[in-house]
C-alpha cells in the first residue's frame, strides 16, 4: 500500500537560515508523482512542485529546492535562506498513476520562521 | 474560469443536523475528488468521480456521508446527522484526465475547502 511519511511534526527556525523538510513515500508502483504542498493559514493547498518517478534530477526554484532519491524513496524539500512568510504547514504528497490518480497526503510538518 | 469553488467556505451546525456541501471543478475537468482533512493531519482521500460516476469510496466515508455529480459538472457532499468527529476541512479537487497511460499526468487543483464546524 502507498504511503507518505513526514517525521518532522513541527520546526521552527530563525528567519534566514536554510530548513530542509524530510519526506519518506512507500509505493509498488514504478510510476508514480511526487508532490509538495503548501497549506498557509488561510487554509488553502497551494501547489509548489511535482515529480515525475522517472526524473530524479533535483530542482531549484528560487530558494525552494527538491532532492529526489529513488534508491532512499526520499523527495526532500529545503528552503535556502528562510522567511517568516515561508511560515506554514508543508505537505509531501503522492499519486500513483493507476485508475484512480487519488493523492495520498503526509501528515505534514509545520514550519515557524521566527524573525 | 478561476479554479475550483466551494461553497460554503464555513459552515458551523449542531449535531444531529444535515449539512451538504458544493464544489464547481474547472470546466470541463472529468474527475472529481473529496478529501478531509482534521486537524493535525494532512487530507485524506474521501471519494471520487469519473465524470458523474463515484468510482471509490474510502471507508472512511460512513453511511452518514453521501456524495453525487448529477450531471457531471459540480458535485455536492451531505453529511447526515453530524457528530463532532465530522468537523474538519473538506476539500475538493478535480483534474482532467485525458487518456489513461502510464505515462501521462493528470494535475488535480483543488478548492479552498468548506471548514465544518460540529457544535
């Protein structure tokens, strides 16, 4: 059965410093999609990044950066040089390509940047 | 067309009471999803649509919860004689899925969600 872990309940930081949020998935499938979310307090899920299980190349956007490892069924999610709007609850999420394309959402990690 | 609607964006009711919920997906998107979400937890898949068919129900779906897609476009959830336990987030979501390969990708986009209270 499909599987998503997120073993960091809560971190805080202070503002500017680098935070890596942890993200561990349990799948059969060979193909399947990555994802990480963003829930601010508003409530809303905002979409940050997808991967493909074919495509381990790491990604960079701005100061959010991925780390995809297949052999640790790793997908880690690092902010470079943190801000207190990066303040949230993060989600890694997983969806395996199947008739069904549900998404199985970890409990997610909730990230304090102090200023 | 701007995203996925859901209406209400709160609701509180007392137990015991019916509440029904709306979600208008992005024209034209053919699968539909109900996720909850508690607090502390992240969104747990609920049920889905395939145009207007459900094609699965989570167990975490009780008898008390019913949902539809009459027509295929917007879907509605009730929940029938509320209990505390139902509060939470309920979200919805839809996603266009063209072809089912293996190789394809079918981005879900999701609602603002309607948070239900239970008093």
């Amino acid at each position: 059965a499909q599987k998503v872990t997120q073993a960091q309940t809560e971190i805080s930081v202070v503002e500017k410093e680098d935070v890596t949020l942890d993200c561990v998935y349990e799948t059969r499938d060979t193909t399947y999609y990555l994802f990480w979310y963003k829930q601010p307090p508003s409530g809303e899920l905002v979409f940050l990044i997808r991967r493909n299980s074919f495509d381990e190349q790491n990604e960079i956007s701005g100061r959010y950066s991925w780390n995809f490892q297949k052999s640790t069924s790793s997908f880690n999610f690092t902010i470079t040089a943190s801000q207190v709007v990066d303040s949230a609850v993060y989600f890694c999420a997983l969806q395996e390509v199947d008739r069904d394309d549900k998404i199985i959402f970890g409990k997610g990690t909730r990230l304090h940047i102090l200023p | 067309d701007t995203g996925v609607s859901q209406n209400p964006r709160h609701k509180i009711t007392k137990r015991g009471q019916n509440v029904t919920f709306r979600c208008d997906p992005i024209s034209e998107h053919n699968r539909l999803y109900w996720y909850r979400q508690t607090l502390g937890q992240g969104p747990e898949f609920l049920t889905y649509f395939q145009n207007e068919a459900q094609l699965e129900k989570s167990r975490l779906l009780s008898d008390r919860f019913s949902a539809e897609r009459p027509k295929g476009s917007f879907s509605t959830l009730e929940i029938q004689r509320t209990e505390q336990g139902d509060s939470a987030m309920y979200l919805c979501a839809s996603s266009l899925t063209i072809i089912s390969r293996r190789d394809s990708y079918n981005e879900a986009f999701f609602g603002q969600g309607t948070r239900l209270t239970v008093v």
